[in-house]
C-alpha cells in the first residue's frame, strides 16, 4: 500500500481541531481520546506532536494571541502611542470574546508561549519607544491587560436576569434592570469602549506629566 503524499497529522491540524473543540464544548471537552475521535486517528498518535495535553493547551491558546493585531506598534512614537494602544486593546479583546472558553488560560499569562512573548514585546517596545519610561510602560501594559480581560471574562448585562418582579421590591434604582440582558452585547461593548477611553486620556494626561519633569 503506497503511503499517504501528506501525514494525516501536523501540528496546526490537531491545534484547529483542538481550538474548534474548545470553542465548541468548553475547556473540560479537551482529551486526547476526544480530539482523536475527531480527528479519526488513535490517540497515542497526537503524542508524536504533543508531549503532554499541556503542552497542546498551551499551542492551542498561543494560536488565540496570534490573532491579535501588533501592526500599530510599528513607530509609535509620541504623537501614535495613545492611538496604538486603543487599536491593539480592540484587537486583543476581539480574540478574547471569539474565544470565551480559553480566556481563563489566557489570563495566566506569557509563560513560554511564542506569540504571546511577542505580544508582550510589541507593547512595551513600542510604549518605549515612544517616550514612556520603562517602569511606566510595564504598569500601562499591565494596566491595559487589566481592563481588556476583564471586559471578556463575563458580561455584565448578562448576569441580570430577565425578570421584572426580581427587581421590582427593594431595589427602587433597578426598575430597568430586567431589559439590561436584551441588550447585552451593545452595553458590554460600550462599557468597554468607555473605559477604554478613560483610560487612553487619563495616561495621555500622565505622559504629558512625565515629559515636563
């Protein structure tokens, strides 16, 4: 029997199935029994490319951050940084909420994973390189993240429930709570957008602070 011009295995492959997988089912649908059946091979052969599930948890979410645009970052300097760091926070949260079950472990941070390093890199670089100083270009990094995963972890609007009488004794500012999850997306993202704006002006107030002395 000739062999096959292809394996019928690589490591993007099982890291697709795998993130479809997840996407799908949620974090706890992950095992090597479960993702060889959808592959339609047997599970010892996933090993050849992953030692450990971990190790393909880790390509799986590494493979997230990969979507996340950096481009902005390019020659940021002081007149593009404010502009670069509202672009990339959208970007960031926009892989984040396409992926909900892995946010999780994508909040555990960098470890060894390639993009997220670069990710990493990007940000405090272009910060750097644009006037900020070191330390304060650590805590903005960090103060961003902050804000973009906490606006995917959970939705605010979509933990009130759909029940005027829950409301209606005892919480006399609430009478609208009830219609808050209709309309979850658009308040999730507007808070998003609002704090990120406040943020984005508050530091530009800060930067200008710093380069005064």
């Amino acid at each position: 029997m000739a062999r096959p011009r292809s394996p019928l295995l690589s490591r993007e492959r099982i890291v697709a199935a795998a993130l479809d997988l997840v996407d799908g089912e949620g974090l706890a649908a992950l095992s090597t029994r479960r993702l060889a059946a959808v592959l339609g091979v047997s599970g010892p052969s996933l090993y050849n490319h992953f030692a450990t599930k971990d190790a393909l948890l880790d390509a799986v979410v590494d493979e997230v951050l990969g979507e996340v645009d950096l481009a902005m970052w390019t020659g940021t300097d002081a007149g593009s940084w404010a502009a670069a760091l509202t672009d990339w926070a959208r970007s960031y949260r926009a892989a984040l909420v396409a992926h909900p079950n892995l946010v999780p472990v994508l909040a555990q941070g960098p470890g060894r994973r390639a993009n997220a390093l670069r990710l990493a890199d990007a940000v405090f670089g272009g910060l750097v390189d644009a006037g900020w100083p070191r330390g304060e270009a650590t805590r903005v990094g960090a103060l961003m993240r902050y804000l973009v995963f906490g606006s995917a972890l959970g939705s605010f609007a979509g933990g009130f429930l759909d029940d005027e009488e829950v409301y209606a004794a005892g919480y006399p500012h609430l009478g609208q709570a009830h219609l808050l999850a209709e309309h979850q997306r658009s308040i999730d993202e507007g808070a998003f957008e609002t704090g990120l704006t406040a943020l984005v002006e508050g530091l530009a107030l800060r930067y200008a602070r710093l380069a005064n002395g």
